[in-house]
C-alpha cells in the first residue's frame, strides 16, 4: 500500500512539474488575441503605484510593499524607476533601462539584475525572464525570475511573478500596478 502511496504520489508531482502545465507554461502566443494591446511605452509612462505581496515557499505571505513607480520614454528606450516601501519598514529603489527590439521583443537590465532580461509583448501581456541578485540582508541569492504583466481594460496592470532557485520556486509576487491618482485621466488602455 505504501508503495502504490509512493508512485501516486511521484507520478503527480511529475505532472505538476510538466513544462507543459501551469504558470511556466504559459507563452506570449497564447496571448495575441486577448484585450486590449499592451504597449510598454504607453502602459508604463508616467507616475504609477504599485502594490503587492511577496509569498515565501510554503505559500505564507512573507512580505508585503507599495511602491512608486515612474515611467519615461525617448523612442524606443526607456527608464522605470520603482521605489518600494515594505510593511516591515525597509525601502529598496530599482531602475530599470529598457530597450525596445523587433517584433514587440524588448531587453531589461538594472542594477540587481545579472545580465539582460528578455521581453515580450503579445496581446494584452507582456512577459520579462531575468536573473535577480537579492541583497545581502535577504540571502544574497540569485533567483530566475518570471514576470507576467496582464493588462486590465481599465488600465490597471496585474503583475505575478514566479522566483525559483535551482529549478524550484521558491517565491511567488502578485501586485498591482496603477496609474498615479494625479495621472489616471492621462492614461486609457
């Protein structure tokens, strides 16, 4: 009874870690015909908030934060600052350099990140893989990181992430992103 116990068990959590299910599958094309079309440079330009939860790997609530965002563009290069405050009180700033490429594909870098995320935009999504450096007060570890943004018809951005280390993830983000209350006339989907 054990046995059988063990290989159900196996053969589950084999299919669960299936490319082909869940949030890791998802691709940019099965996107190219939903919503309203997410443009980066116009979505992300301009004053945002931001707000979210950051998920630990049991699935608890780890942290939480609201961050500034400001978005600026000059053709197809642009800079996304985001500044975020945490609810345990500590701060981080971030500044994204983005570059728009051919076929709606743009790479990210910043600081923290290692290398150059790539993106993508399809219909109302836009996905961004990179490798992240935590600071050294939260480990120091490099994490993959997985960004899908989902475009609202109102405007408002879903944004969830997946970070992994070694193949297994290891947090998950689920945040808001929203034009600035002094900005919200300014910005139609």
């Amino acid at each position: 009874m054990k046995l059988l116990l063990g290989i159900t068990i196996l053969v589950l959590l084999l299919l669960l870690l299936r490319p082909g299910l869940g949030f890791r599958a998802q691709r940019p094309s099965d996107y190219t015909k939903t919503g309203p079309a997410f443009d980066i440079r116009k979505h992300l330009n301009g004053r945002f908030i931001s707000e979210g939860t950051i998920y630990g790997p049991t699935g608890r609530v780890v942290s939480r934060f609201v961050a500034e965002m400001n978005g600026t563009w000059d053709g197809t290069s642009g800079t996304l600052t985001e500044d975020f405050t945490y609810a345990g009180g500590g701060t981080q700033a971030r500044k994204w350099m983005l570059e728009i490429g051919e076929d709606g594909a743009f790479a990210a870098t910043a600081e923290d990140i290692i290398g150059t995320g790539t993106g993508q935009h399809a219909g109302a999504t836009v996905r961004l893989s990179y490798r992240i450096r935590l600071p050294e007060d939260a480990g120091g570890h490099v994490l993959d990181v997985t960004d899908w943004m989902y475009l609202m018809e109102n405007g408002t951005i879903m944004n969830r992430s997946e970070m992994r280390k070694f193949g297994i993830k290891v947090a998950e983000l689920i945040a808001t992103i929203r034009p600035a209350p002094d900005t919200m006339s300014e910005v139609t989907p």
